[in-house]
C-alpha cells in the first residue's frame, strides 16, 4: 500500500512531495522467522524548477538514507514523512520524519530535517537534546541518569520563522494505560523558537501564529 502526500511549492519555485510505502513480508518458513513482518519505504523527492523531472532527496532504502540524531545518537528508524512548510526565501524545505519500531513498544517521535536546495544537502538539528535541556528531561536519552528526570512531550517541526529559523512544539502525550505511571513535562502546547546558528532555544508567547510561505497543490505529480 503506497501514500503519496500534496505537492508544496516555494516562492523560488521548488516543488517537493512525499510519499510511504507499506511492505508486508511473506517468508517461506513462517514458524521460524522472528523478524519485522513489516517495513515502509519512505521518500522525499524535488524538482527545481516548473517543468524539470523530480529527484529523490531521501530514501529509506539507502543505507543511512533517512537517519536522524536524537540526543547525540543515530536513528535510522523512520516510517512516515511530512512535509511542514518552505522557508520564507523558498530554498529551504522543512519536513518531519516519523520514528517507530514496528511489533515493539518503542516510542513513536517526530524529529525535524531540512532540506538546504541551494547547497543541495540536509540539516539534521538535534532539537530534542535542547529541549530536553530545557525541560531538564532524560526521557529521550539513550543512557539516561537512573535518578534522572523522566517527563514526557510529544515533538513537532511547525515551520519557519520570518529570518529562517525553526518553529517547534511540544505537547502533552496521549495517556497510555499500558504505562505504569506517565509524568507530562507540559500540559497545553508550548511553541519554541530554535535558533539554527546557535543552537538555542527560546519560548514563543502562546497567542504566537506560526507563518506559511509555501503553497499546497493536489494535483498529480510526475514519478522520477
């Protein structure tokens, strides 16, 4: 089963899209095998100009294609895709990846990447060591303190600010009645400014509307 996501444009006239597809495995010896039965590739695909074919940017399938580093350490994990908004100047793309293990307990994170078109590479900011910082959290660590703090947010990338820095969100998680006790870093939604230079934060005030520069287009896209 294949998703494709709405094409979204920039004002330098980029158009990017995104799309997941989901594999079932089939093996021969089913009594025995006691790996993934599932798996999602996962895309991101550009095309430069009105016209030009597009080109695949991220693919799960490449080897580190879609890795991501979250508190100083690897993950290459991703499973679902989406694109959030075009920087104000319509060269750099913002997108959120979508972390989980499949048949596993494992956490499901959103972590943010950019796309920088003119320098044709991605910029993989390790927010969640800064915001974990701020929350003074260990939830998110690899090898968190055993007398750490553990509360819990849920991440989001909601786009760019007016002089191309990140706008981020974090939120209370569901309840999980599966959890022996949860802790909740935030209960409404707070909004973050993260600066790409210094890697600093700073909270946004909670009336703060998040921009749109890029534009969204239904309409079919060519396969690369």
């Amino acid at each position: 089963m294949a998703w494709q996501g709405k094409m979204i444009s920039s004002r330098a006239v980029y158009h990017a899209y995104a799309e997941v597809e989901a594999i079932a495995f089939k093996h021969e010896y089913q009594g025995t095998y006691t790996g993934s039965l599932c798996e999602n590739r996962v895309r991101l695909l550009l095309a430069k100009a009105d016209g030009s074919s597009f080109q695949i940017l991220l693919d799960s399938n490449s080897p580190k294609g879609d890795c991501v580093t979250v508190e100083g350490a690897e993950s290459c994990e991703v499973k679902g895709i989406q694109l959030v908004d075009w920087s104000r100047d319509g060269t750099f793309l913002l997108a959120d990846l979508v972390q989980w293990v499949y048949e596993s307990d494992a956490l499901l994170m959103h972590v943010p990447i950019i796309y920088d078109v003119p320098n044709g590479k991605f910029i993989r900011p390790d927010v969640y060591h800064f915001i974990d910082e701020f929350y003074k959290t260990d939830f998110f660590k690899e090898k968190p303190h055993p007398a750490g703090n553990f509360c819990e947010f849920v991440l989001r990338a909601e786009g760019f600010s007016a002089d191309g820095n990140l706008i981020l969100s974090a939120s209370r998680p569901p309840d999980d009645p599966t959890a022996d006790e949860q802790v909740f870093c935030v209960d409404k939604k707070q909004t973050f400014l993260f600066d790409l230079r210094t890697n600093k934060i700073k909270r946004l005030p909670s009336d703060y509307k998040v921009p749109r520069y890029g534009t969204r287009d239904s309409g079919s896209v060519s396969e690369p």
